[in-house]
C-alpha cells in the first residue's frame, strides 16, 4: 500500500474521528441547553403556580366574604322578621284580651236577662192562669144569662159572622170587578192607540177602468181593424171590454178582472208601441203577457212577503199573495190591507208580550182566500184556513184565516189581534172608497133605526158599521123579548137600509144590583 492510499486512510479516520468529536460535543451542548430551558420552564412553572395558588386564595377569601356578608344579611332579614311576628303577636295577644273581656262582659248581661226573663215568664204564667180563671168565669155567666149551651152560642156566632163576610166579600168582588174591567178596557185603547200611531199607512182607492194613451186618434182605426175583428179578437182573448169613443188620447180597457184588465191593459199598449196590430199578433201579445204577469205576480207575493218582514212562505201562497195586488173590497186593495193587518197584529201582539213575528204573518194571510174565492166554493175564511193549512202554516194562522170575521170561537190570542187590526184597516176614514159624511150618515142611520125598537135604552154602530150592539131594557125586556128584538132589527136593516156587505146585531140585556155601605 503507498503512501498517499496510507495518507488518504489516515485522512479519513481522523475526519471521521473528528465529526464523531464534534458530534459528541454538539449533544453535549444540546443537553445542557435542554436542561437549561427545562430549568427555566419549570422555574416559571413555579412562579405560575404561585400566582395562581396565591389568586385561589384571594377568591377563597373574597368568596367566604360574601358568603358572610349574604349569611349577616339572611340573618338580619329573619331577625327582623322575627321581630314583627313578636310585634303581630303580641297586638293579637291584646286584641284577644280585650274579646275576652267583653266575652265576658257579655256573659254577665246575659246571665242578668235571663234571670229577668225567668221572672217575667213566672209573672206571665200567673196572670195567664188569672185570665183563664176570668174567661171561663165570663164564659159561665154568659151561658147563664142568655140560656144557650156553649155549641149553641159557637154556632149562632158563627152564621153571624158568615152573614156579614159573605155581605162584604161580595162587594170586594164587585169592586174589583169594576176596577178590573175598567183599567183593562183603558189598558186595550192605549195598547190600540200606541199600535195605531206607530203604523200609518196609505190610504188606497182602486177603481175597474184602465185608460191607456195612444200617440195619435188614427191609432184607433188601428186598434178597431177592418169591420171591428182586431177589437173583437183582443176582447175575446183578453176577456175585458174595450171603449173606443171620442175621448181624445186614451182607449178604455174595463172588466170586473183586475189580473185580466192589467194583462188587457198591458197587451193593448205592447200592440201600440209594436204597430202590428192583427189577431195573429194580438195572440202572440197576449199569451207572452199573461205569462209576464204570472213572473210578476210571483215578484208582487214576494215583496209584499219582504215588505211585511214575513220570511219563508210557500211559493204558491206568495203566488196567491200576488194576486190579491189585483183584488179590491169595497175599493180598499186587498194587498196592501194584508200589509197594513200584518204590521198592525205584529205591533198589537208585541205591545201585549206576545211574538210579533207570529202576528205579522197571521195578518199577512188572514185573507188569502180572497185570492182563489172564484177556483174554490165557500167564504174566504174557509178557503184561507184551507190555503194555509195545505201549504205548512202552523196553526195559529191557519186560525186566524179561519176565524178572523168571529165565524169560530178564538182559540189563539192572534186571531183576537186579527180580527181587531182588520177591523181597524177597514173602519178608519179614508181607507174604503167612502166619503166621510157618507160613512157618518150610514152609521147614524143605522143606530137611529135600532133605537127606534121599543126597549131600546142605546145603540151603538162598531166595526165601520158592520155591526149594530143594541142596549135593552131589562126591566121591559125579558130574555125572549130580547131574541124577537134582535131578529126585528136585523129584518129591518134588511129591508131599509142599503149597505155593504152584512151587519151584524148583537143584543145586550143585563141586570145590576149596586148597594153603597156608609
């Protein structure tokens, strides 16, 4: 081996030799500064922990501070606490000293009236003894001096005192009859009187002509036709008579028939405005407004119906209701005299405490016969209580049909109220096509007539002269007298007077016994 490999080994151990050296020393170097800085992380470890140790024990401190200032507080609230129970205790310890002194006091007062009361009984039952003593002693003398044994003198007493009641009791009754008669009658005319003034209705007149206007007199010729067929065709469809005279501007449409005179009426001026008068026309005309007249008929039920506040009725009753638009009695449209009956029985029947919706409906109804009298046989009152009665009224109205003209005997307070609102609809000036000196003239007759029958003592005209309630004298009069007296006058009325409808003659015969005690 030569020198320079030699060299280069030696080289090498001693750089090897070397770095080996100075690793060892550089680990060296590194122990001692890990020891050195774990030194210092635990010498500052330790000063942490001091401070900490010491802060825990400034928390300790504060916290054991204000637990003991929170426990002097809990313990100053219950002292005084404390105290004001001592304090309520010992003003109730007082107030119940006090109540046992009055208790007390109380007791002693007590004890003193009772000894009172014990001496007033003792004294009470002495003197009762001494008053029965007396009683049976008067008792005694009174037997002996009238001679009557003691059932004897209670009986004798007795009818005496059984006269005399009976005496007074009956005139108590008369009294308060009188009394009692009085202050209903005043209580009915104001109950009247207040349902009249809150409803004031229109008067009506309906008449049986119709006047219809044409635009020019040459319109006439048309109306007429050639040789008279187009008026012989519209009178024969219509059923009404046509008046075509000189008057100038307007064609007269007339019939007893207020549904076929309005149905003419309203044909005749569809064929004038149209201008195609023919009888072919004239049918198309008419047979389109009979079938307008029955929508509006159906609309007339229903207003009326809403108008009178009379909720679910049947649609042929408002059908029948429509009708009665086109009906008159004695000029007074019948329609709206069902208006007027309806709102009248419904105020009557509130202002007495009964239900105003059942009285508005019994007078809305009470004369629906009116309007199918002419398909049905009998009065309307039948034929209304029948109407109602099919289509699902309840029974107070169909009553009130049947009965509102006093046909039956009132089972309802409504047919009572009825039969009154109708009477007033009817009776009041104005509402029937009369003048009021005629209508005066005709009941002054009437009452003249009954009162010239011998045993007539007064006479009275009621119910727009309806009816005659004749005054007998029954000191002349008997009760067979009576009866040949209403049937004189009734045959009289008949014969001499002329009047609507019928009137009815009621005669009153009555004995009065009056004693005054003074």
């Amino acid at each position: 081996m030569d020198g320079a490999t030699i060299g280069g080994l030696i080289g090498l151990l001693v750089g090897t030799f070397g770095g080996l050296v100075g690793a060892v020393l550089y680990s060296r170097l590194r122990a001692q500064s890990a020891r050195g800085l774990a030194e210092q992380i635990i010498e500052s470890a330790k000063r942490e922990g001091d401070n900490i140790r010491k802060e825990a024990d400034l928390e300790a401190k504060e916290e054991s501070l204000r637990r003991r200032e929170a426990l002097d507080y809990e313990v100053d609230t219950a002292r005084k606490e404390v105290r004001e129970q001592e304090r309520r205790l010992e003003k109730r310890a007082d107030i119940l000293d006090q109540k046992l002194e009055l208790i007390t006091k109380k007791e002693r007062e007590f004890e003193s009236v009772q000894r009172y009361c014990a001496d007033q009984q003792e004294e009470l039952n002495l003197r009762n003894q001494e008053v029965k003593q007396i009683l049976i002693a008067q008792k005694d003398e009174l037997h002996r001096l009238s001679q009557l044994g003691p059932d004897d003198a209670r009986a004798l007493l007795l009818r005496r005192i059984e006269d005399e009641l009976r005496h007074e009791v009956g005139g108590i009754v008369l009294k308060y009859e009188q009394t009692l008669r009085e202050t209903s009658q005043q209580k009915a005319r104001e109950i009247l009187a207040t349902a009249i003034q809150r409803y004031a209705a229109s008067h009506t007149a309906e008449t049986t002509v119709s006047t219809v206007d044409i635009p020019t007199d040459d319109m006439k010729g048309r109306i007429i036709g050639r040789e008279g067929r187009n008026i012989r065709a519209f009178e024969k469809i219509t059923g009404v008579d046509v008046i075509v005279d000189d008057t100038p501007g307007i064609v007269i449409v007339t019939g007893f028939d207020n549904i076929r005179r309005e149905i003419a009426k309203i044909s005749l001026e569809k064929l004038i405005l149209d201008g195609r008068i023919h009888p072919t026309r004239i049918e198309e005309i008419v047979k389109e407004t009979q079938e307008e007249m029955e929508l509006h008929i159906r609309q007339l039920g229903q207003a009326a119906a809403q108008e009178a506040n009379v909720p679910g009725l049947h649609e042929k009753l408002l059908d029948f209701l429509g009708r009665l638009k086109f009906r008159t009695s004695y000029s007074q449209n019948v329609l709206r005299h069902s208006i007027e009956v309806a709102f009248l029985t419904g105020l009557l029947a509130e202002e007495i405490g009964l239900d105003g919706a059942i009285g508005r409906r019994c007078g809305l109804l009470h004369d629906i016969g009116k309007a199918a009298d002419h398909e049905m046989e009998g009065g309307h009152p039948a034929i209304g209580g029948e109407l109602t009665k099919r289509y699902g009224e309840r029974s107070e109205v169909v009553h009130a049909a049947l009965g509102h003209h006093d046909d039956l005997r009132p089972e309802t307070p409504y047919t009572v109220l009825v039969a009154a609102a109708d009477a007033i609809s009817a009776s009041r000036p104005g509402a029937r096509r009369e003048t009021l000196e005629k209508y005066v003239r005709r009941l002054e007759e009437l009452e003249a007539l009954a009162c010239g029958f011998p045993g007539v003592e007064q006479a009275f005209a009621v119910q727009a002269g309806r009816e005659i309630r004749v005054i007998a004298d029954s000191q002349r009069l008997d009760d067979p007298a009576a009866a040949k007296l209403c049937r004189d006058i009734a045959r009289a009325v008949q014969e001499q007077l002329t009047y609507p409808g019928e009137v009815k003659v009621t005669v009153l015969r009555e004995t009065r016994s009056i004693e005054f005690a003074r």
